[in-house]
C-alpha cells in the first residue's frame, strides 16, 4: 500500500482547529468530546460506504466493471494517474496511483 505524505497548506488552520477543539475539550469534558468525535466519524463511514456502493453499482451496470480511471497534469506537466476499484459488496475503494510520475507521489505539490 502507497502511503502519501500530509501536505498541510497552512499552520495556522491547524492551530486554530487544536484552539477550538481544545475549548470543546474545557466545555464539555475529554469524554463527551470523544463520544461525538466517534460518532461523526461512524456516520461519515455509512455514508461513504453508501456512496461507494451506489457509484460502484452504476459503474458496473453501465461498463460491465468495478474501475474508474482518470488522468491529469500539474502545470509543470507531471502526470497524475489514478485507477479506482470499487468493492460494491464491502462499500469500499482501492485508489492506485502507482503510473503516477514519481515526483507527485513524493508529495512535492502543494
């Protein structure tokens, strides 16, 4: 599996979200904090995997296959290669960008 590097655009955005969590945090407790935090992110699960299935299910009716595929290029012309495979049954995705040029995987763009 290709891990990409984080590329965080900018600090500050992420100084001001530790901020506002840790306000949360003071407000109400480390615990109910946690507790949503969970659920928010159980609900974004469902509904990603919804959405996969649906994609999924369209793609394979119309194309007779389980993959999305695209390309595209930075303005100093390296090639962004990606090839998406949609398990409809499990609601999840492969995303492979090993025909990628090499300098975009090393996450030199930002």
């Amino acid at each position: 599996m290709l891990l990409l590097p984080l590329v965080i655009l900018d600090d500050s955005v992420c100084i001001q979200g530790i901020s506002l969590v840790s306000e949360l945090i003071d407000a109400y407790g480390l615990d109910v904090v946690q507790a949503y935090m969970h659920h928010i992110q159980a609900n974004a699960e469902v509904a990603v995997r919804d959405m996969l299935r649906e994609i999924g299910t369209k793609v394979l009716q119309r194309s007779g296959v389980n993959e999305l595929k695209a390309e595209d290029y930075l303005d100093d012309g390296s090639r962004i290669q990606l090839k998406i495979s949609i398990d409809v049954q499990q609601g999840t995705a492969v995303c492979d960008f090993r025909f990628s040029m090499f300098t975009v995987l090393l996450g030199r763009c930002k």
